[in-house]
C-alpha cells in the first residue's frame, strides 16, 4: 500500500509549510502554530482528518521521506512541488514540526 495521498497530496502539502510559525509573504497567510496550519488543512481543504492533518501528515512519514518524495515529483512537473527552505532544513536536521 503505498502513500494514501499520492502526488496530489504532495502538492497540497507543499504548498502550505513555508514556516507554519512564519508569515508567508508570498501567499499572504499567517498561521500562528504547526497545529493552527493542521487545521486549516482539515476545515480549509477536507485533508483527511483521519491523518491529522497536513503537518502531522508530513511528521508521521517523516519530513526527509516528505522533501525527497517532492523533489521527485519536481524533477517531473515542475517548481511547484518544491519544498521551502524551512522544510528542507527541517528533513536534514531530523526535526519535526509536532511534539509529542
């Protein structure tokens, strides 16, 4: 059984971690905390609220699983599926967004 999101999930995923603590000057959003962004991918998208939502999502596969997964599906089609530079350091450093 493979990734329950497949590449449309990656897509979605990516589109919202640039630094969930962080404004994001190039979308205009603001999210307060990690959780705050889990929440809006559940009310704001339909995530499946049985992952927890997006950034829970991406800290039960693993941020490092995450980023290599979306630099494949760049390599394919395009720089949409990049991954921020948060994230990125995020996967090498073995961090997680959520604390247990």
């Amino acid at each position: 059984m493979g990734d329950p999101l497949g590449a449309t999930g990656g897509m979605l995923l990516g589109t919202l971690l640039d630094e969930p603590e962080r404004r994001d000057l190039s979308t205009g959003l603001v999210m307060v905390s990690a959780r705050d962004a889990d929440v809006g991918s559940l009310l704001g998208w339909g995530f499946p609220a049985a992952l927890g939502g997006a950034v829970s999502h991406i800290d039960t596969v693993g941020a490092a699983r995450f980023v290599e997964e979306c630099d494949q599906l760049a390599r394919r089609h395009g720089e949409r599926f990049e991954v921020p530079p948060a994230l990125r350091e995020l996967a090498a450093s073995g961090g997680r967004y959520l604390e247990d």
